[in-house]
C-alpha cells in the first residue's frame, strides 16, 4: 500500500522517483534511526519488484562491523515499518512472480600500507583479484546452504530474474553469480551476489572471505570470464537449486571441514535437517486444491 495515496502497489517501477517520495516520510526514518546505530546507509532506490526498494550499505573496513550493520538495519527497517503500519520482509521470495531480494556483498582486500590489492591499475584487476575469484567460484556450490539458508530461499533462483544459479563469474556481468564491477581502478572489487536476503550475515561474510582466502592461498587459476547472459550458458555448473541438495552438498563437502570449526558445521546442518523435517511435514493449501478430491 502506498502511504500517501493509499492506493495498493500493482506493479513493478524500477528506478522510480515517485515510488521512493510515496514512501519519502518511511525512509527518512529510516536514514535517521541509522545515524544513530552508526549504520552507514546510503543511496536509496526502488528496485524490479512490486514495493521493492534497495538501500545500500557503504563499505567499511571491518568485516565483523559491516554484518553488525546488516543485522541492525534489518531490524531498523521492520521497526519503522510497523510503527507506519506497513511490513517489511527480508524473505528471499515472497511473491512467486515478482522478483526476490538478494543480498550482494562488496569486497576488496588492503594490504598493511592500505593499498588495494585486487588493483593492479588495469581493468581486469590483479592476479591476487582472479586467485580470490576462483576460490569462490571453488567454493560456492558447498557454501551454497550459507547462501540460501531457508525452504523459500529457492524460489529465488529463478532464471531471467538476475539471480544467479550457476557458478560464473564475469565483468560488469549482472547475471554472473560473481561481477567484477567497473569504475576507477582503485575501488576494484568482487560483488558475490548469490546470497538471498534472508541470509545470515555472519556466515555469508565469513563464507565469502574463506572461499577467496582458499583461492589466494591455492593460486586458484579463474575460468574465462562470462560476457554474455550465463543462464544460456548450458556449460556452467549449476548450484544447488533445492534446499536438501545443499545440505548434503555442506554435509558431503572435503571443503567445508577446510573453512569452517568442525562444531558450527555439525550444528548448521543438524538445525537445518531438523528444519527441513519440520517444513517436508506441511501439507499446503495448493496440495488440497490440487490432489484432495481429484486423486
């Protein structure tokens, strides 16, 4: 519903200047409650689904703090919201047809003099930029369950919707699970972009920094880039695209033992079977409309 109008959301208006001032009195609570969480929320955006809006985060230089403020400004959105009224949710799809919500991490390396390591003043970056590339890329569909965590996370990898469902990677490449964006060389950076925004932001960071750790560590060797549209692209490999093939790619994977404390990965995937169990036990409605007294 849109505050001022009153009149409900029935379509999609990326970029859209007056969706953000039918909801201008939301966001600038917003903004205020984050200067006081020291949250360093930036520019603003309406986004490709129905009431769907994008506020990003400016980069720090703790990785720690960076999912601190993930976390608050989380709860700092679903807090304003319901004084107004509205509800905010950070599911990874909440309407079937309209686009999901993603959560893209930024990342680039400073080594002890504060130098970008991943700049090397080209625009394909440095040799340190491809290693870190390939370890994600190594790494990605055993993480995939940090990535995606829940049953709904899923219904995001849907192909033409800009999320990401294969292991790619690729410059200025928005369909790409990992994009190498442009710009001045001395910001160069990876985007990750496969992580749904209901994911947790400890282990998504965590998930990212090991995964380019392994490929530095290893001199992992990056493939080809992809410039074209990678759901074309039969070649790649595919993740995970349901929530128990990643759990038995986590609980199977020689990699994960390499990352992560062997106590957080048998709780992860202990908590997420029991979980699984609990939602496989869900008859839901469209089951009864379809099968109840047509089988």
């Amino acid at each position: 519903m849109r505050p001022k109008s009153g009149l409900r959301l029935n379509k999609t208006s990326i970029l859209s200047i007056n969706d953000l001032l039918q909801f201008d009195e939301f966001l600038d609570e917003v903004y205020a409650q984050c200067k006081k969480l020291d949250i360093p929320a930036d520019a603003a955006l309406a986004e490709n689904g129905c009431g769907q809006f994008e506020i990003n985060l400016l980069h720090v230089d703790d990785p720690l703090k960076a999912a601190d403020d993930a976390i608050l400004f989380k709860q700092v959105v679903k807090a304003v919201a319901a004084r107004r009224k509205l509800t905010a949710t950070f599911m990874a799809k909440p309407f079937g047809l309209q686009s999901g919500n993603g959560f893209h991490v930024h990342c680039s390396l400073l080594d002890k003099d504060g130098n970008n390591v991943f700049d090397d003043g080209s625009d394909e970056g440095s040799d340190i930029l491809r290693h870190a590339v390939a370890g994600l890329l190594k790494t990605m569909s055993d993480c995939t369950l940090l990535f995606a965590p829940h049953v709904n996370s899923y219904r995001r990898f849907t192909p033409g919707t800009l999320a990401p469902n294969n292991v790619s990677w690729g410059y200025e490449n928005r369909t790409a699970a990992v994009r190498i964006p442009g710009g001045d060389s001395k910001a160069r950076r990876i985007e990750h972009r496969v992580s749904g925004a209901d994911a947790n932001p400890y282990l998504v960071c965590s998930a990212v920094l090991a995964g380019m750790l392994y490929g530095i560590e290893n001199k992992l060797e990056a493939p080809e880039p992809i410039n074209s549209i990678t759901y074309d692209e039969a070649e790649l490999k595919t993740l995970p695209l349901d929530w128990l093939s990643a759990i038995r790619k986590f609980e199977s994977s020689d990699v994960i033992d390499s990352l992560f404390p062997s106590e957080m990965i048998e709780l992860l995937i202990a908590v997420k079977k029991q979980e699984a169990k609990r939602f496989a036990q869900q008859v839901t409605n469209l089951e009864y409309l379809t099968y109840l007294q047509d089988v």
